[in-house]
C-alpha cells in the first residue's frame, strides 16, 4: 500500500472512530517537515505522521514507528501539541500489537500510537486525551504451527549444540561433546531434565531428531534449518539505531568497548565479516546487548538517531542464552557463532538469504 492510501485509511478509521477530533485541511508547514495529519481537539493539538510498510514483520514496524517519531517530533514542539505516530501494514497480529505498545511505553511514552492492516484490525492509543480504540478485523486462516515456541530461546540453544560440534575452529563457543541422550543433553546445556527431554519429544515428533544406540542426532538438518530461518522473519527484537556522541568512529565495531559493558556479541553481516565468510557489503554494524540497552548505549557514549545517520544498530533480546553463551572471540570483539550469524542475516534484504545460504551449504555442510 503507498503512502496516500495509508493516510486515507488512517483518515477513515480516525473519522469512524474519532469523530469528535477536528481535522485541519492542510497541516502546517515547516522548514523541516509536514505532518502527514493534524487534529484539533478541546485540550490542544495531535500531528500524525503515517507510514506504510508491505511487510509486517515486527522488526520493520519497529523501524518505521521510530523513523516516524524522529520526524514527528519537529511538528510537535508546542506544550499542548502530541505526537503520534500510526504504522500501517497490510496485516498485524496482537504479538506485533504487543510489542510496539511494549516498546513505546518504555521508549516514547510520551507519543500516541497506532498500529492499522487491510483487514481491520486496528489499535490506536495518544495518553492523556482518553483516545483509546482496540478492534480486531476479520481473521484469516494461517499456515504457521507453533515455531516461535519450536524456536524458542533454549531449544535454540539445545539444536546448536546439536549441530555445531563440528563447526570450524572459533566459529562456535559452546559445548562440542558428542550428546548421548535427553539427559546427558541436559547436562551439556545447563538446563533442567525435564526441558532436554521436551526438546526431545517435539523435534522427534517433527521428524528432526532421532536416538540411536550413540547419540542424539539432527537429521533432516537442511529442512529444520529452512525452518529456522523463516521464523526470523518474525522474531521478537526491540532494534535502536545509534551514533556516537564522540564523532564517527574509524570502525563502527570500534564503539565497543567490553571493559565498560560485555554482555554483549557483534551481528549479523559485521559477524560475517569478522568470520572471514562476508560475501556482500555490510549494511550495518548490528550488536546485541542482551536486555539492558540503556546501559550499553551509556558505557559506550551512543545515543538514539535516524538509521540514515547510525554508525551501529543495538539490538535488545528479551532471552538471549541462545546467543550470548555460543558467542565467541574474535581479537578483542565478542561475536555470535556462525550459525548465529547466519540467522541474523538471513531475513534482511538484498543478500541476506545468499549470505545465510553460503554459511549453511559451505561453511558447516548442512545439506
């Protein structure tokens, strides 16, 4: 859906829903930027900036409500003036529903917010002006079976130690003993019994795992890894984009700094590259910084920008044992494991898919 048709479908479900709001014909215009709407009201003043997006992806709608706050914010300078900021997508579902409220809460609580699709559904929130609407459009019937939970943070875990005991030297940090059963699985992760042996039971009854009289073995492992990737597309992460307060730096990986903050593990592409596997030109330096973001972006003297500006992109992960305990050295730099790697890249656009391809078929075989 272009722009245009987004605001139009903004401007209908605000008139339907907000019918007491007065819409101002042609938003005012300043050197910097034109709301995409503007609403007069008895208490003051809502600019709305619209984006559209085609993929609803949580990761993009994160992206574009950001974009749209950076940009709103300069049309929202007066004491009695909001700024809101509506993403529409041609669907959205409560997780993704879930984690913008999650995310402007903790980020921007003082914008509004809106989340609109082709189907109906829309949730729209502005605090402090009582302008609430929650509504569900019609459903559609889906494919997916669960693999958010298949790819939870430990049983990501548990595959990995599965499938990376022969990965090359210093491309994997965790264990690489040959695992015997559910139990000794447990064991090698650090995790309870009755957890390995839940692993177990689902990825057997999906027809990934087998036991023989030796080893717990993935089989199947091209279509589980197939999988994997495609439940990336919908991965829950709260994404910053950031710059240094002290100048570009000669290397983006150069903002980190492990004696100020460590638990932390370079990404995606610049992953690749410190791998020595890159087959394209990074997009970004992505960093994961586990849940503390604030904590990072202060020990490394980074603040919040545009993406179009950013010399990194902090990534915050709710569970991250997945990540931080298979992470590995690379000179003075903690990167994730190639695998790791692999799956970062592989939803982002360009050559992501190619890149997380060549690390699967050539760098660790899985065919």
């Amino acid at each position: 859906m272009d722009e245009k048709k987004a605001i139009d479908l903004v401007v209908e479900v605000l008139a339907r829903k907000w019918s007491h709001l007065k819409r101002q014909a042609e938003p005012g215009v300043d050197s910097h930027y034109t709301p995409d709407l503007v609403y007069h009201h008895m208490d003051g003043t809502i600019v709305i900036d619209v984006k559209s997006i085609s993929a609803p992806r949580i990761n993009d709608i994160l992206g574009a409500f950001s974009r749209g706050a950076i940009q709103v914010k300069h049309a929202a300078g007066g004491a009695k003036v909001t700024p809101v900021v509506i993403v529409v997508a041609t669907r959205v579902g409560p997780k993704a529903i879930g984690v913008l409220e999650q995310f402007v809460a903790q980020y921007l609580p003082e914008f509004g917010w809106g989340l609109v699709d082709e189907s109906g559904t829309t949730r729209l929130h502005v605090p402090g002006l009582d302008l609430d609407v929650s509504e569900k459009g019609e459903s559609k019937k889906t494919t997916r079976h669960g693999n958010v939970r298949l790819f939870s943070d430990l049983n990501s875990w548990m595959l990995k130690i599965l499938l990376l005991r022969q990965a090359p030297d210093g491309m994997w940090g965790g264990p690489r003993e040959i695992v015997e059963h559910s139990t000794h699985l447990a064991r090698v992760a650090g995790v309870s019994v009755g957890k390995a042996h839940n692993f177990t039971r689902t990825f057997k009854e999906r027809g990934y795992v087998r036991t023989t009289r030796s080893a717990l073995q993935i089989v199947r492992p091209r279509a589980l890894m197939e999988l994997w990737l495609q439940n990336e597309n919908i991965r829950l992460d709260m994404r910053t984009s950031a710059r240094s307060i002290l100048g570009k730096p000669e290397n983006s990986t150069n903002v980190v700094d492990t004696s100020k903050y460590d638990n932390c593990a370079v990404a995606g592409f610049a992953a690749c590259r410190l791998h020595g596997v890159l087959h394209t030109v990074p997009p970004d330096t992505e960093i994961y910084v586990g849940t503390d973001v604030h904590a990072a972006m202060d020990a490394w003297d980074l603040e919040p920008t545009d993406p179009e500006q950013a010399h990194v992109v902090i990534i915050e992960r709710l569970h991250d044992e997945s990540i931080m305990r298979g992470r590995v050295r690379q000179g003075a730099l903690p990167v994730v494991d190639i695998l790791q790697a692999a799956l970062d890249v592989a939803p982002r656009p360009g050559r992501g898919h190619e890149q997380a391809d060549y690390i699967l078929t050539h760098v660790l075989g899985l065919k």
